[in-house]
C-alpha cells in the first residue's frame, strides 16, 4: 500500500485481498511502509478485511505501521486482532 488509506483505496484493496482469498493465501500481510495518512474510511476497509479474513480462516498481519498509527490502531482495538512487526521481514520470517 502506499499513499493515503481513504475511501478511494477501497476498490483496489478489496479486489487485491479477493484475489488473495480466491488463490487460497492464508496469511495476508498489510505493509504500511508508504502510507502517509488513514482516515475513518481506511480503517474501515481494515475493519471489513479483518471480518472477512476471520470468516474465511485467514491472518491479518500488519508491519512498518509508524507510532501514530499504532496507536490509532490500538485505540480501534485492531491490534487485538491483527499482529503487527516492525519490517516486512519480521512479518514475513513469522508467516512462513
């Protein structure tokens, strides 16, 4: 991902995280390395690709989410749910 998490990433990720679910993938990993800014709509579609993820037997995994958005992310209650690494590599050296 990369820019802002708005309404208007909505289509893109929901078609990305289908595919994924559709190819069988049981670990999806959202790696916010290049996201600038989330609003109430991002977290939304989180919130819906964590719901769907948890009915279809998946994990949601988040790495390089910066201290203001752990703390979003926290205060949300998500990373209850969702395992968050510092890097992609963390994340990716969890999953496999």
């Amino acid at each position: 991902m990369q820019g802002d998490l708005t309404h208007a990433a909505e289509k893109k990720l929901s078609n990305a995280f289908e595919k994924a679910t559709k190819a069988g993938v049981t670990s999806v990993i959202l790696d916010f390395t290049r996201v600038e800014y989330i609003n109430s709509a991002g977290m939304s579609i989180i919130i819906s690709m964590l719901t769907s993820a948890q009915n279809s037997k998946q994990e949601i995994s988040a790495c390089s989410l910066s201290k203001h958005f752990q703390k979003i992310f926290d205060m949300v209650g998500l990373l209850k749910y969702i395992r968050h690494y510092a890097t992609l590599d963390d994340a990716l050296t969890a999953v496999i």
